[in-house]
C-alpha cells in the first residue's frame, strides 16, 4: 500500500445517525446559471441537454436553471419579436451591449426541464417593459420558480437610469427593489427573487423590505472566489484548497439564516471560480476538485442550490460545456452528483475543516449512512512526488468484516485540461464525449473491511467516494 510519509492516516468515526452538524441537501443543489443573451442558443447545443440529463439521472430530479446574468440589464422585451433573442455583436465573443428578446424565449424556458429563474430588467427603469415581460413568463412557464428585477445592481452607478438624479447605494436599491416588487407583484404575484447582489450583504436587504417580503420567494447572492479581472492573477492551489473552500463559504452563514428566518430559500444564484475570463484556472481538474468541495460546504452554510454560471458559448473558461469538448470541471459535477445520489438527504463533514484533507458522510432519508467522500485537496501539479493520504472509517454501520467498494476521481494533475487533451477519469476508465455522453467504463475498487473499520488512500489533488 502507498502510504504518505507527509501526510500520514487519519481516523475518523462516521457517525451512525446524522449528527447536529448536518445539512440538508436539495434535490438540485447543483444547478446551473445561464447567460441571458446566450440562452436561445444554449438550448440549440446538444451537450446543453445530456450534461443536464446526467446530473438529473444521478440526483433523481431535474436541475434548477437561472438565466440572467450581465446581459438581462441590456435586454428589452419586444412582444412581437418572432425571434428569441436579437443583438449584434462586432465578434462572436463578445456579449452584447443591448438586445431584444421575445414570446418565443420563454416558450424556450418552459422546455427545461426542472426550475427555472427568469432575470430581468431593472437597471434600464422601464417597470411597464419589465412588466410585460413578467406576465408573459408567468403565462408561458408552468416550471417558472422566481423572477429576478435586475442583475448585481451593486454595480449599478449614478448613471444607470434606475438611479435618476439619485446616488446609487444599498439603500436605494433596497427601496428600489421594494417599489418594484410590490408594483409587480399585482401582475404576476408573489414571485420574485431578491437581492441578487454580487458583494453586498443580502441580510438588511431582507429587513428593510418590509410587508413587501411577502411577495419574495428566494433571496440570491453571486459568489466568485477569485477575480482575473484587470490583469488580477489567479491561483488554482488555494482555490482547490479544502480549508480555504471551508473560510470561503463561511460567509454564506448568516445571509443564509436571515432569509430562512424570514421563510425565504437562500441560493448562490450565480457563480463559478473566477469572474472575467476564468484566469486559466476555470477549466482545469483543480477546478473540477474545486466544485466538489464547494457545493458540500455551500450546503453545510445554509445554501440550498448553488447556479454555476455559463456564459458566452466559446468565449467561456468556466463553461462545463458549450464549443470544445465536456470540460474538466464538469468531472467534478458529475462526481459531487453521484456522492450525493438521488437518495442523499443529509451531509455532513467529517474533518475539522482546517487541513487539506476533507471527509464527508451522506444519509439517505431514513438516516442511514450510505456513502462517504474523501477529497484530497493537496496540490499536486505534476512536478515531484504525489503524496497520498489514508483515511481510515469505522462506525458508520461499517461491518467488522468483508468488501466495500469505492470509486476515484483523477488526472494526471490539478492543471490538467480535458479541452488540451488531457484523460480526467471517474472509476478508471469513465469519461464524457464531446457531447456530454458518459462513455467508457467506470470501475468500483474493492476496499477490504477490517476489524470494523476500512482503509482508503487518496492521493494529492484526488477524490474517492466509498459505497458503504
Ligand atoms: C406590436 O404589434 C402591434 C400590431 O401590429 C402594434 O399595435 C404594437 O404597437 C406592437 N408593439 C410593439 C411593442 O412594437
Ligand atoms: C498515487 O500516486 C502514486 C505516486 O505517483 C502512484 O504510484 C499511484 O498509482 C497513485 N494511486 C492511484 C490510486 O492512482
Ligand atoms: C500535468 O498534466 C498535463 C496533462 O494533463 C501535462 O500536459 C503536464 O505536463 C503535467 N504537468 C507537469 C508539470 O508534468
């Protein structure tokens, strides 16, 4: 057996029911957010539909879609546009700076199958327009959950014509949003979703709305642990990193508490790594790592579905898919979904969230135990030797004898890409084609079970998830 000289085995008794530290988990905790100009021709893409049936096949339910994003502030509704969707842009990279979308693009939205958010337009200040659009959805869409007015008006300044002669702050966007949903609400009802807000808390949000809240379902925030924006460099070791994902999504904490106090679902309506091109870190396997831990620990916060946001068809780094083959990231998509299972109800952590090394233990409704994970954040990237640590389960239900299986998540490395060539596997021998398809076969090793207990080795910049 490779055992780690650095790291050495670790012990861990899995607790036989769930213990007082435990999550519930969504039926699409990991769910996906889609650029609202891009959205039309997301739905054109054959991978836009397989990689979604994938996840749905493994958690049992369909995903929850947003579509909205930077762009839903620079579209107006054109109720007779026979088209979807309308803009012009110089390249096909670039997001346009105005659009036009009809009937048709919420006839799109009710084809998905599962949940789906609508963001629309509050920055532009045309309430009547907004409207329009509103009743539109809410007449086209038996799977509409929550409509968005306006996309992190954080950003929003003095020049955004929702501000008038005003200066922009949370304040006046707290009274904005109030105005707004109170003025809509008597067309489509109690539908919306609030806040959406990319750096700004979305607690005194949910204080200052006031009777208003009535007409909220879910409170969404934006979250990119890191930026390449402005030449700002990016570094995939802390991103991968178990403790560092741990601090992160520590924030969540109480903006997910204040909207469940006032009855509101809390969501990360939107993320991904790293905003303004993904920094070169986005697509790699450290990325997939990345969105394993994520998720968990967004779930341990409070968070009920994460929107990992997919922007701009071949202009998008953090993209899982769209014009290249089925990225690395989606590999850890894949992995966290089939750890959570369709009968995961429960999560909980195992380690003390301060190392690198992190344990997790799912429930099924009845409590039971019946997977665990382990994630081994240590960066490896190609160069040296990649160490490996052992991990070391009892309790649990595990019994004193026999075989459990297990199943790895690798690369050659962290900075590995699919997109460059690269062979990220599940169990051995399982990848996704180029139009998301699972091929090749996916192996369960044997994991022999000893005196009550069972030994697993993980190497750096790896995850294994054991079927108990
Ligand atoms: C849509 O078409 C109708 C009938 O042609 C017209 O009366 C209306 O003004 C048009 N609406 C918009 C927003 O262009
Ligand atoms: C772990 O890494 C070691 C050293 O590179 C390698 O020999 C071993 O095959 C790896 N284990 C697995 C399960 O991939
Ligand atoms: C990391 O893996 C990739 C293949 O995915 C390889 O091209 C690269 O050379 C490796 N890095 C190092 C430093 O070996």
């Amino acid at each position: 057996m490779f055992l780690s000289a650095s790291f050495g085995v670790r012990a861990i008794t899995v607790p036989t029911t769930p213990p007082s530290n435990v999550a519930n988990i969504d039926k699409s905790l990991v769910a996906v957010s889609i650029e609202f100009f891009a959205f039309p021709q997301y739905t054109t893409l054959v991978s836009t539909s397989t990689c979604l049936n994938n996840i749905a096949n493994l958690r049992g339910a369909p995903v929850a879609v947003r579509i909205g994003g930077t762009t839903q502030d620079r579209a107006t509704y054109d109720p007779n546009l026979s088209t979807a969707v309308e803009y012009t842009v110089a390249d096909p990279a670039d997001a346009p700076l105005s659009l036009t979308f009809g009937p048709s693009f919420f006839s799109l939205a009710a084809d998905m199958p599962g949940d789906v958010i609508i963001g629309l337009n509050r920055e532009l200040n045309d309430q009547e327009n907004t409207r329009a659009a509103a009743v539109q959805a809410k007449n086209t869409m038996p799977n509409l959950f929550a409509i968005e007015l306006g996309n992190e008006p954080d950003l929003y300044s003095s020049s955004s014509p929702i501000a008038g002669s005003r200066t922009w702050n949370q304040n006046v966007d707290e009274a904005s949003e109030q105005s707004w949903f109170n003025a809509l609400s008597n067309s489509v009802g109690n539908i919306f979703q609030g806040a959406v807000y990319l750096s700004w808390d979305t607690s005194p949000l949910v204080s200052a709305l006031g009777s208003a809240i009535g007409h909220v379902k879910s409170i969404s925030r934006h979250s990119y642990p890191q930026s390449a924006c402005g030449g700002a460099s990016t570094d995939l070791r802390s991103l991968m990193s178990h403790s560092g994902i741990v601090s992160y999504t520590s924030q969540y904490k109480s903006g997910a508490t204040a909207a469940h106090n006032s009855g509101l679902r809390y969501f990360l309506g939107e993320t991904n790594s790293a905003t303004c091109g993904g920094g070169g870190i986005s697509p790699t396997f450290g990325a997939a790592l990345w969105i394993i831990d994520y998720v968990l620990q967004g779930a341990l916060n409070g968070v009920e579905r994460l929107y990992f946001h997919q922007g701009t068809i071949g202009n998008c780094q953090y993209c899982w898919w769209g014009r290249f083959t089925t990225g690395a990231p989606f590999y850890g998509v894949a992995f966290v979904s089939e750890f959570l299972g369709a009968d995961g109800a429960r999560l909980a952590m195992l380690d003390d969230g301060k190392s690198l090394v992190a344990s997790y233990v799912v429930y099924n409704s009845a409590n039971t135990p019946v997977r665990l994970l382990v994630y081994n954040s240590n960066y490896y990237d190609g160069t040296g030797t990649r160490s490996g640590t052992s991990v070391t389960f009892s309790g649990g239900g595990i019994p004193s004898s026999g075989t459990k299986t297990a199943k790895r998540l690798t690369a050659p490395n962290a900075t590995s890409r699919v997109d460059m060539g690269a062979r990220v596997t599940i169990g051995g021998g399982g990848t996704f084609d180029g139009s998301c398809n699972a091929v090749g076969t996916q192996v369960r090793e044997n994991v022999a079970v000893n005196g009550g207990s069972l030994t697993v080795t993980v190497n750096a910049s790896e995850a294994l998830i054991v079927y108990l």
